[in-house]
C-alpha cells in the first residue's frame, strides 16, 4: 500500500512540479556538484520522503544542461528515479532538455523535449519576506514568495538543487536534510 502511496506522489510531484503551466514556481537553480536536499511531503497516506540531487553537466542535442535527479524510495519497487536535464538557471517545463526515467529491473525511458509544445507561463512569485529558519541545526537565510493559486514558496541559496525550503500548497513539502557528498538518505 505504501508502495503505491509514493508512486502516487512521484505522480503528483511531476504533474504539480513540471507538467502544469501553473506548476512549480519558477525561482533559481542552486548547482552545487554532489549536492542534495531530502524533503518530506504530506500526503492522505502519511508522510513520504523524496530527494533532489545535483547531477553532472550534460548535452542533448547540442544543448547544455545540468542533470537533476528526483529520487523516492518505493518500499515494494526500491528507489524509483526521474532524471531532468535543465537548460539554464531556472526549472520550468520550457527549460527541460530531456527526462530520463528508471525503475528498478527496467532500462531507463528517455523523452527529449517533453514539454516543448506547451505554452508556459512563468509564475513570478511576490516577495513576501526575508527571515531565517532552522533546518537540520543549521540556521538559513530564506525568501518567502506568493504566488497565484495560493501557493508560497521559501527558497534559500543555501539548498543544493530547487533551493526550495518550503513549499505550501495543494501537494505541500518541507525540507528535512541537506549537504554536499555523502548518503542522503542517511538519518543524522
């Protein structure tokens, strides 16, 4: 059951994050090689964990880009992965390349320019505020936005991928852990 839970949230995550115009607000990429952010996301089944790792530069079809890795472990599948390589500063659906899919046991499925056909808007959020917050015991600096839909976003450079801290919300998630190298999956 749990199993399903997190897949129905991969759905979700991909659907709210990259497939709707009016998905994930668009704030700045923070590349850090070998980084990564753990986030924890809210759901009618309980709470669900995913990770955002900062992946090696990459071209497709001339293009550069930056690899972003989502990555939720499934308890009856193992960890299931969609690979998004980014044009640019910012993830919008415009800015994707490609997107690479994998499931355990199964090769990789690859789709170029999955969205290059939409008409994007860009969701430029309204500045609320700047404060710090407490995450992992380490202090960050953060910037609140607003934006249509009653969405807010918490964004801090300090965040290795999204940079997100925390997002409100239809399909709400808040940052757990965060660093550069080592197992983020590991608990502290």
């Amino acid at each position: 059951m749990m199993g399903t839970a997190l897949l129905s949230l991969l759905a979700l995550l991909l659907q709210s994050q990259v497939a709707s115009p009016q998905g994930l607000p668009e704030l700045p990429l923070v590349v850090r090689e070998g980084g990564w952010a753990r986030y924890e996301a809210v759901s009618s089944d309980g709470p669900a964990r995913f990770i955002i790792k900062v992946g090696a530069p990459g071209r497709h079809q001339g293009k550069r880009g930056r690899w972003f890795d989502l990555v939720v472990e499934v308890p009856s599948l193992g960890r299931t992965s969609i690979q998004f390589l980014v044009e640019g500063e910012r993830f919008s659906a415009s800015s994707l390349l490609l997107v690479r899919a994998t499931l355990p046991g199964e090769k990789p499925r690859d789709t170029s320019r999955p969205f290059q056909d939409e008409t994007s808007t860009r969701r430029q959020g309204r500045f609320l505020q700047k404060k710090t917050v407490t995450v992992s015991g380490k202090v960050l600096e953060v910037m609140e936005y607003s934006f249509p839909g009653g969405t807010t976003a918490e964004w801090s450079a300090a965040v290795p991928g999204l940079g997100l801290v925390n997002l409100s919300g239809e399909d709400p998630f808040h940052l757990v852990a965060f660093g550069v190298g080592g197992d983020p999956w590991k608990e502290k």
